[in-house]
C-alpha cells in the first residue's frame, strides 16, 4: 500500500480498510518491523509498511528515522 503525498509533500497518507490515516511529515516515525524485516511508517498511530526507497525518501523529507538492522537465519 503505497503512501500518498499533498502537493506540498508535507503530509503523507495511507489507505487501510477503507480508513485514511494522516500525518505531517516531520510528525512520521519510520521503523523496523523485526517479525518482517521490513519497514513500515507510523502515519496518525497506524504502523503501514513502506519499502526502502519510500523509507529513504520520508527521511529526506524530515521524517524520523528508527529503523535498524535485522539477521535473518
């Protein structure tokens, strides 16, 4: 589920189920989802995955960068 951007690219959204979660870019926290080594946005309290090229992007924007790295065996 791709994030959305506003023209201005200050706030980014997700569609899940039906709901739209919203939030300013600087207010977005990226993670690392350690069950799936992926990771995901939290957009208005909601975790939604994301790849790592929309990862790096939110960083560059001013979003807060969380995530680490994980092993897989």
């Amino acid at each position: 589920m791709p994030l959305e951007f506003d023209n201005t690219r200050e706030h980014c959204s997700a569609v899940i189920d039906d709901v739209r979660y919203q939030s300013p870019v600087i207010e977005v926290v990226i993670i690392t989802n350690d069950a799936t080594h992926m990771s995901e946005a939290q957009v208005d309290g909601k975790n939604v995955p994301i790849t790592e090229e929309e990862a790096d992007a939110l960083t560059v924007m001013g979003a807060l960068d969380k995530r680490h790295h994980t092993w897989v065996q």
